[in-house]
C-alpha cells in the first residue's frame, strides 16, 4: 500500500511542479546595438578608478588586470570608435581581476542608452570576460525598453592604452556588437 501512495504523491507533485513553470519567454523584438566603450585611464577625468587590491597584487601582477584588483566605471559609449563621435550613453559597473594571470575579469555593466528612440533603457551584461581580442558576454536583463531583455554582446578590442587620434586620453577603446531580445 505504500508504494502505490509513493507513487501517486510523486507523480501528483511533478504534474504540479510542471504546472507552475513560467511559458518561455515571448520575443517579440531583437534589436542589435553597436557602440564603442571608451575606458580611460587618464589621472585626471580618469572614468575607470581602482577601488580595491591586495596589497600584494602589485607585487605579483601580471597581464593586464592584477588578480584581485576592483575597478569601478562610468565610461562614456559613442557611435564610433573615436571619442568625438557621438555620444550614445554610458556604461556604468565594475570588473574584477579574478584570474590569477591577469587576462580574465569578472564584468558587471550596465549600459544606459541616452538617445535616439531606446533613450532611458538600459541593457545589463555580466560574465566572466577573457581579456581577447573578440569575446562575448551574455545580456542578462535590461529596463524601459529593454525590459526583459536577453541577448548577447561581441566584444572586440579596438585599443588598448591607446593614445592617438581615436583616443586622444590614455586609455581603452571596445567595440559592443549587442543583439537583443525584448518586449
């Protein structure tokens, strides 16, 4: 007799564990967004800032982020790769050096569109980024428009420590080939 109640009890919970799972998510749009982050290094009107480290990370640094170094941004994103073109928006987040060679971060960025027809949404990507000349990270939300969002961002280094016409401050330029899918 109990088996079968066993039996019955299980199958009655997966029906209704199945019931209560959410239908996949309806795309109703996909929008694709190329942009260009500037992140300057600059002392002064720096937009990257190094908030935390251990105080052997220098020491012991290699690559290009030190193991456990924090850094915090605004960075400005613009149509081209200059830092004259037009201003599209802003990312804002952190990365953090979590490899101990120091070519792989840990990236939070929330990125804020300030023009055009998706002004005031923003789109967030978060993941680990290996510090390549092509990457991805995957779009996990956004707001406003982007409500909902998910998607994908191909990075490419543009410049790294670039001091030139593209990039007239010291500093990083990366090209954000963002496809998203919203409401």
């Amino acid at each position: 007799m109990r088996i079968p109640f066993l039996i019955l009890t299980i199958l009655v919970l997966s029906l209704q564990c199945k019931a209560s799972v959410a239908s996949p998510l309806v795309r109703d749009k996909e929008t694709n967004i190329l942009f260009y982050f500037h992140n300057i290094h600059a002392d002064k009107d720096s937009s990257s800032v190094l908030v935390a480290q251990n105080a052997n990370a220098t020491a012991h640094a290699r690559g290009i982020v030190a193991f456990s170094s924090v850094y915090v941004f605004d960075n400005v994103i613009t149509e081209g790769p200059s830092i004259t073109s037009k201003v599209l928006g802003n990312a804002q987040g952190m990365y953090v050096g979590t490899a101990k060679d120091g070519y792989t971060i840990l990236m939070a960025i929330d990125v804020e569109i300030t023009t055009g027809p998706f002004n005031g949404s923003s789109f967030v990507l978060f993941s680990r980024n290996p510090l390549r000349s092509t990457r991805e990270l995957p779009v996990i939300g956004g707001r406003g428009a982007f409500r909902m969002a998910e998607g994908y961002g191909m990075l490419r280094t543009v410049c790294v420590h670039c001091l030139n016409s593209v990039n007239p401050a010291s500093g990083d330029v990366i090209e954000y080939n963002v496809t998203l899918w919203h409401h």
